[in-house]
C-alpha cells in the first residue's frame, strides 16, 4: 500500500473531499478484489474476516456520502459468492420438458399417427399433408438452460425438476462452446437449451489423470460431464473438457423463427454448436432409415448417445399439440437397445469384498459395446459360472445397458476351442493367506474365512470406512488406500484418524498442500452422525437404510453399544430360537428390540451381535472413541401430509433431476420407507431411465409405478 492511501485511510469517511473520496473508494475496490480473488479461487486468504468486512463496511460508507461516485463495478454492487453452500436455486422461465421414449419402430409409427390424428382434428390438417420431422442424436449428457438478455449471457441453471434448477453461470461461462455473447442480431431474450456432454476420448485421458493424481474417477462420460459441471470451484470446470450442444429454446422474445431446423440453424448463426448429424425426414421411412444409419455408427461417434430425437419441425404446430404432463406431445426420443457384444474369456478373476463375499469376474478382450470399453463384466457368483459352463478361452455374449455394470449372458458355443476345461471355484481365497473359502448354508455366496486377517477384505473395509455414506473423507481415493495400506500407513480404521502431515507430505506426488487438505478433511470428520458410523463399521448386512434404522431406534452410540451387548448376552444364553416371533417373546428384552428393528430378523441380529462378540471388534471401536466423537441421531423432520408417509418405495433406473441416494433420502424425508427389493408391500416404484427387473416386477405385481417426473411432482418438486 503506497503512503498516500495510508494517510488517506485515516481520514474519517465524514472529513474525506470528493476527490480524496473518488481514489479510496478505487483503492478499496481494488483491494476487496484481490482478497476475494485470494479467498475464494486461491484458497489462500491474507487478511481475517474482520479485516476483510471492515474494508467493504469503509467502502459502502463512502458510497453512502458520494452516491455519485458509485460504479457499476464497485464490489458493494456484486453480491459475494457464497464460499461452498451450494448452488443457488433458478427457476426456469418455462418449465424444461422431458421426453417420451419409444423403443420399437410401431411406438414410432404410433407418436406420428397420435400427430396427424390431433392436428386433423384440431386444425383439419388434410390426410396427405406432410409433417417434416428434425432429428437429432440423443446426447447422453446433461441439460442445460442458458439465458441471454440482450445477446449476453445472464444465467446458466442445470433442469434439475424442469421447473427449479441450479444456478452454474460461473462455470458455464467456462465453456468454449458457449458463447458469453450471441453473434448478430439476437432477441431481447433468449433461453438457450441443450445437453453439456464429454467425448469419450476426453472423457478416458480426464479418468487417466484424476487416476495418477488418486481423486475420483468417473463411470462414464456423463458422469463425468455432470461431476465437472457440478464444480463449486468454477476454476476447476474450466480444466474440464466439457461441451455443449445447442438444440432448445425456452422463453424467447421475440421469436423469429417458424421451424425447429430454422432455429438450429439460428443457433449456429449465434455461436453455438449444434449436432452436425441433425437431419429433417419427411416420412415415417425416411426417419427409421436415419435411426438404423445413425444406430450402426454409433460406437464411431466421439461421443455417447443413447436414442434420436423426433421433433414436429412447425412451431406452430408444436404449439398445437401442447403437452401432456410434462412431456410435448410433437416429440418422442426413439432409444436404441442394450448393447450386446461378443469377445474372447481372457480369464476368471475373483474379487473378494469387504465381508470376504468373493465375485467371479470375466476379463475380456477389450470391446467397444455402444462406445464404452468393455474389458471386465460381472459372472454374478459360482452359480451362475456352473449354470453358463462358462470356460476360459470361450467367446461370450456380454450386454452393457446404461449405468449397469456390464454381463456375461452366455457361450456362443460354436466357437468353443477344443481342449478348455469347466472352471473350478477356487478352494483358497486369491490373498497371500490362502485361507479356506467357505459356502453359505444359506445361499450361494461364497466368504474367504480370512476376515480380519485378509489384506483384500482390509483394503475393502478400509474403502467402505471413508466411502461417502461412511465418514465421507473428502480427496482421499481407492488408490491412495492401497498404497497407504501397503506402506503401512493405513491398516486399522483408527490409523487414519493417526495420519501425521509428515507422513503424507514426504511421499511421492504428495507435497505440504496436498498434505494439509487431507489432514483438514480427516480433521472435519472427527465428528459424526451416528447412522454414518454405524455403516462405516461395515457389519454383514447392514447398509446404509440399516444404519439409519439403527440409528433411529437407539438414538446415541453409549445407548446402542450397551443394547447390542445386553443384547448379545440374552442371544448367549439362547441360542437356540430362529424364528422371529419366537426369538423377540423368548430370547430377551434387547434382542427382541433389535429384531423388531426396520429390515432386520433374527439373521440379522445374530450378525450385530456377533460382530460385538468379537474382541477385535469392541478394539476398534475403543480406539475410535479416542478419536471421534458420534453426534446422537438427529431425524429429519418428516412431513405426515405427503402422499408418501408411511409408503414403502422403491427407487430403481437412472434418475435425472437428483441422484439415487437424494432421492430416497428425499423420500424419507417425506415420511416413506425406502427398500431395495419390490414385493407385494411395496406401495411405489419410481422408475428412471433404463430401469430393469425391477420395474418388471412391479408390473406383475400391479405395485403403483411412478415415472420420476410423477415422483417429483408428487414429492413437490
Ligand atoms: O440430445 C438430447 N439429449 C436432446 C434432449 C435433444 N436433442 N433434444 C431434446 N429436446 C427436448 C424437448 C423436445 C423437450 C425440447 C432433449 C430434451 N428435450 C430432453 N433432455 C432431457 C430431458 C428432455
């Protein structure tokens, strides 16, 4: 700071001269800048709070006496952005529609003849009149809603529920494919919509480096395009290869254009990108010859899509055919099947989980199916290899179907060599101990009865202990928990509560940043919420509902680490009874309770109290205590007047508007019990995007199916 401003600083803001007002308040703007800038985008502040707020309280006082000295850019003009609150709420203008699907070529046929029939009988359009379709690829992205006032960008939101989205300007200014300004003449305003997407090449070399630097690594492009776009940090998304692909208007003012291809070709006057594949049919023929065309090229593209889109191309008769719900009746999105491939069985590897479940999987020469690379798919458990005669060195049909992982569906037996032998469960697990594998009576599982001792189910449980329903730690990868536990860093889940800045800081690739970060995301979990503790502790069967069943019922950690011991003791004594009624009237008090838990019986029960009764387990806990401190449950306040209180839901498929997990904690919220499996208790199934088996089942057995914009309205947005 020069002499001069120093001096001008002392002067009362009440004594200051316009001129001398006039340099501090530039002065004050400048450095309020540099401070915001240092704070919010370096993480790296140099002045307290207090000092910052005088600096801004200074400034509006001077503007407060010299209100002509105010400029558009002065810092009491923009409000500061929140540091990590979230994303702000928009509501869209109009509402952002979602889309019908078709799947079979007659679906196609019968959303044209719906068309013609409606706009016969609405604008007695005459039976040979033709009706010009545009279609374009579907994107498997992410839509976005970008406004333009008088050709520049004001506000970028995600669709969120379609009528309420986040607020992404910031980051969306980042993107090379959005104009920040439209070229030309441009309406008074203009909503921009359209699908933000990776290409798979950028999408493989971006998992590469998130990989070398152990952060987060994506499924698929659409993944990775939601998790770069969903950036508080909007630095962050700029150094993402994000795209955008322009296809929608939702308010425009005024409207110049009369066709849906007239405006695509509108947007590209503007500067946007709009998909080069785009084309407009004229028949019903002339549409599924592009679907078949743009089907068989599909892996080629650059990028992932999962259908076409049809859209009436008159406006005016878009506006005729309005929309049912919260679909347009003038478009469908005609969606390509699962994808099926056939490649060589390199081998069978085993993966052994946390709880020792081991999972036989197929390692493939590597496919390209529907333009991801497939080299692993699921063979689901021992079973299942017996019911295939899956062999080594056979050629297998494997099917990948949206965010599921891929499938062996079977043995395309021409081609089996000669000389391949029946695969053999292996009798020892894969690990160093080669301990025994046992089958569960029960099922068709099978556990390495390594436990504790297997270095496969440590790193596992070492993953499920920081995993996001767990503690939650933020930066610290699976590869990182490999290597820590291999260089002895990490081996019980205390230790990581024992990590010192000196260890992690020493280590290749990690310097006295990356060091503090983690030690300051370990340090703001040693406080947790009991449900989170409890499905960190990674006890057989208990998930995360469990957890939070648990949680509920026994409300602080002493209470429940004193129940599950009474409880263990009556079993003890007990041990004979294994049907429910029985064992809640006859075993004890605490068992009895514990059974009566939502989701858990007698098995279940006899799985807590077991992992109680052994020693190690009650170490663990002793040495965390040390550690943590577990916050007593805290329920959600849980609205009694919603359609779902007191339902039991089913959430299955991909959801648009919000994850899975928000979604059922949603649902909780509003008073329903979420489950995994549909049966005939099951009041609703909310069915995203590709949904399967379950689905189905819901269907036979006539349980409620919600699609997720039914689910959203009901749930009130
Ligand atoms: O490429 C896409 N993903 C795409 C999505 C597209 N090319 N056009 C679309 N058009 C619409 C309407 C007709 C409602 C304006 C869409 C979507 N909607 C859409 N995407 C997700 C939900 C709806």
């Amino acid at each position: 700071m020069s002499r001069a401003a120093k001096v001008v600083e002392r002067i009362a803001v009440d004594e200051l001269t316009k001129r001398q007002a006039d340099k501090e308040l530039a002065r004050l703007s400048q450095e309020i800048a540099r401070h915001d800038k240092l704070y919010h985008q370096q993480d790296a502040p140099e002045i307290s709070d207090a000092a910052y707020d005088a600096l801004r309280q200074r400034l509006k006082a001077i503007e407060a006496r010299f209100p002509e000295l105010v400029t558009l850019d002065s810092p009491s003009m923009r409000v500061a952005p929140a540091p990590s609150a979230g994303f702000a709420k928009v509501r869209h203008a109009r509402p952002m529609l979602s889309l019908d699907n078709a799947f079979a070529d007659d679906e196609v046929t019968g959303f044209l003849e719906r068309v013609r029939r409606f706009l016969e009988r609405e604008i007695a359009l005459e039976a040979d009149t033709e009706i010009a379709l545009t279609c374009e690829p579907k994107i498997d992205g992410l839509s976005l809603s970008i406004r333009y006032e008088n050709g520049e960008l004001v506000r970028a939101a995600t669709r969120g529920d379609g009528s309420e989205g986040e607020d992404v300007t910031a980051n969306v200014r980042t993107l090379a494919d959005v104009p920040k300004t439209l070229k030309g003449r441009a309406p008074a305003v203009l909503e921009v919509r359209g699908e933000v997407y990776m290409r798979r090449a950028d999408f493989v070399a971006l998992n590469e480096r998130q990989a070398a630097a152990g952060e987060k690594t994506f499924a698929n492009p659409r993944n990775g395009a939601a998790g770069s776009l969903r950036q508080l940090d909007a630095t962050i998304t700029a150094g993402r290869p994000l795209r955008f692909f322009a296809y929608a208007w939702g308010e425009a003012e005024p409207r110049a254009w009369d066709t849906q291809h007239e405006f695509l070709k509108r947007l590209t006057q503007w500067g946007f990108q709009v998909n080069p594949e785009t084309k407009l049919c004229r028949t019903v023929d002339a549409v599924l010859a592009l679907y078949r065309d743009i089907g068989a090229r599909r892996a080629s593209l650059p990028y992932d899509i999962d259908g076409v889109v049809y859209k009436v191309d008159r406006v005016d008769w878009q506006a005729i055919l309005g929309f049912v719900s919260r679909s347009p009746r003038w478009a469908i999105a005609h969606k390509f099947p699962a994808e099926k491939a056939q490649t060589l069985l390199n081998g069978i590897a085993i993966q052994v989980g946390r709880t020792g479940a081991m999972t036989p999987v197929a390692e493939l020469e590597p496919i390209n199916v529907g333009g991801v690379l497939v080299a692993r798919a699921t063979l689901h458990n021992a079973d299942e290899i017996e019911r295939l005669d899956v062999r080594v060195g056979d050629t297998v049909t494997i099917q990948r179907a949206g965010d599921v992982i891929p499938q062996v569906l079977g043995v395309v037996m021409e081609r089996r060599p000669r000389g391949t032998k029946p695969f053999h469960f292996p009798e020892k697990c894969p690990c160093d101990l080669k301990t025994a594998v046992v089958r569960e009576e029960d099922g068709v599982v099978r556990r390495c009865s390594g436990g504790l001792e297997c270095p496969y189910q440590q790193v596992e449980r070492l993953r499920h202990f920081v995993s996001r329903q767990s503690f939650d730690i933020e930066g610290l990868g699976w590869t990182h928990i490999e290597n820590f536990w291999r260089d002895g860093l990490l081996k019980q889940p205390v230790d990581l509560f024992r990590l010192r800045r000196d260890d992690l800081r020493k280590r290749v690739g990690w310097g006295d940043q990356s060091a503090d970060k983690l030690i300051a995301a370990i340090d703001a979990r040693r406080a947790i919420a009991l449900d989170r503790f409890i499905n960190a502790l990674g006890i057989p069967s208990i998930g995360e509902a469990t957890a939070k069943a648990l949680a509920r019922e026994y409300g602080d950690a002493q209470a429940w680490f004193e129940a599950m011991r009474a409880a263990g003791a009556e079993r003890t004594a007990k041990p004979d009874a294994t049907k429910k009624e029985k064992a809640v009237a006859e075993i004890g008090v605490e068992f009895g309770r514990l059974c009566n838990v939502q989701d858990i019986g007698v098995t279940t029960a006899d799985k807590i109290v077991a992992f109680f009764g052994e020693g190690h387990n009650e170490t663990i806990i002793r040495e965390l205590l040390g550690e943590i401190t577990i916050e007593p449950f805290r329920a959600a306040a849980v609205a009694a007047d919603s359609p779902f209180s007191g339902k039991v839901m089913v959430f299955t498929g991909t959801l648009q508007a919000m994850s899975r997990d928000a979604a059922e904690a949603k649902a909780e919220s509003l008073g329903a019990k979420v489950t995994g499996s549909v049966s005939k208790k099951t009041d609703f199934v909310v069915v995203g995007a590709d949904a399967g088996s379950k689905a189905k089942k819901a269907a036979e057995l006539g349980v409620r199916i919600l699609s997720e914009e039914e689910w959203l309205a009901m749930a009130g947005g």
